[in-house]
C-alpha cells in the first residue's frame, strides 16, 4: 500500500507545539514560495469574525508575531477582544496548522527594530495610508505618499505611533496532515496548566 503523506501521530510529534510547528514550517520551504503568509482571524466585541492575511514575522519558544495597524479593523477588534486565531495552509505536503490564542502589542522598541529594517517606501506607506479607513480614490493614496515623501526629505521615517507589532500567544494548536480517503490526521495540543497535551481528534 503506498500513500504519498507522511502519517502524523500524537505520540511522534514534539511534545512542544512550538518545536513541531517549526518542523513543518520549515519543510514548507521547499514547496511554497510564501510560506510566512497566514490568516488571521480575529472578532469585534459582539462576537463578529473577519479573516485577512498577515506575514508572520516572527515565531519564537513562546509566541507568533506579525505587525500592522493599530488602528485598522483588526487593530480595534484585537483592542476590544484580545484574542485571535491563526491558520496556515501548505498544499504541496498536504498540511494544515491551526493556532489559538490571547494577543498584545509588542513592545515599542521591539516595533522601532522592525520599523527602522523596512524599506523606506514601506515606511512612508505606514504614515501615507490609515489602514481600514474609507478611502476617496487611488489619487488621495498617492498624493498622500507625495506629502510624506515631501515631508521626511532627508531624514529618517519614524514609526508613527499607530503602527507596531502584535504577539498572540498560543493556548491552542491542530496539526493536520491530509491522508488518503479523508481519513485524516489529526493532532491536538492543548494547554493544560504549564503543561502541552497531544491528543489525536477525528477528521
Ligand atoms: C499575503 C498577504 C500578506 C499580508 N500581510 C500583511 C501584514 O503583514 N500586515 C498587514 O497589516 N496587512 C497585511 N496584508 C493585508 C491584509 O490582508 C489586510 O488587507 C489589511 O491588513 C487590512 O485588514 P483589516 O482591514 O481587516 O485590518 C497582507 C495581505 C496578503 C494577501
């Protein structure tokens, strides 16, 4: 019998979701051209969901990491209700990632490190464009991105005080891995005081 996924068990996952999530993060690499690419769920304080996409820009032993607006729909949905959910998909290994969790700003300095590496159009962009709001048309954009041009003329951009990272720290995670005749692989971690539990769910 040959099956062309590679069989996924609680018993020989990590017993740490972070550790495991890197092994298949990283397997991606091979077969996806934007792996960081992941989508971020988030709800308004009466229970409204709304899904997006972020680049995942940081991933360490305790949390994920991505930055955007603060005040953009998600910024004011992760204000009202600090909690969110990240989903990742990799077609060419069949794989699925579900994360659940509580979210924060980073740190000011840890936005500034990120902020002062983007390229200086990015940076420009975070001042020129209030993310979320009603826009009049593509001209208004572009001659907004004039003015910060005009304004930040030889000198540094700054982080506008709007714009930062946001951490989501994990209480959750499904690793799921595609198998033949929908009799999938599933896999649980769930936090348990201090304490990771693998448990296999039903596809
Ligand atoms: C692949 C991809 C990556 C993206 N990465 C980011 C990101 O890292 N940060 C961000 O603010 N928006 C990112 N966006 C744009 C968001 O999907 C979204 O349009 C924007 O953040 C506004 O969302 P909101 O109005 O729900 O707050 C990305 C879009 C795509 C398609």
């Amino acid at each position: 019998m040959s099956e062309r996924w590679i069989p996924l068990d609680a018993k020989d996952c990590d017993p740490s979701p972070f550790v495991q999530f890197h092994a298949w993060f990283h397997d991606a690499s091979e077969v996806m051209r934007d792996r960081e690419a992941i989508a971020l769920v988030t709800a308004s304080s009466d229970a409204k969901p709304s899904a997006r996409m972020v680049l995942l820009r940081h991933v360490d032993a305790t949390s994920f990491g991505w930055y955007s607006n603060y005040e953009s729909r998600k910024g004011v949905e992760l204000e009202q209700n600090p909690y969110a959910a990240l989903l990742w998909y990799c077609e060419g290994l069949g794989r699925q990632i579900r994360i659940e969790g509580s979210v924060e700003h980073m740190s000011a300095e840890e936005s500034d490190e990120y902020f002062s590496a983007r390229p200086r159009g990015h940076q420009l962009g975070a001042h020129a464009s209030h993310q979320s709001a009603f826009l009049e048309s593509r001209q208004y954009l572009e001659t907004a991105m004039h003015d910060e041009e005009l304004r930040y003329e030889g000198r540094d951009v700054p982080r506008p005080p709007y714009w930062g990272g946001f951490r989501l720290t994990p209480n959750f995670f499904e690793f799921w891995q595609h198998r033949e005749d929908r009799l999938h692989d599933r896999v649980f971690y769930r936090l348990v005081g201090s304490t990771w539990v693998r448990e296999r769910h039903a596809p």
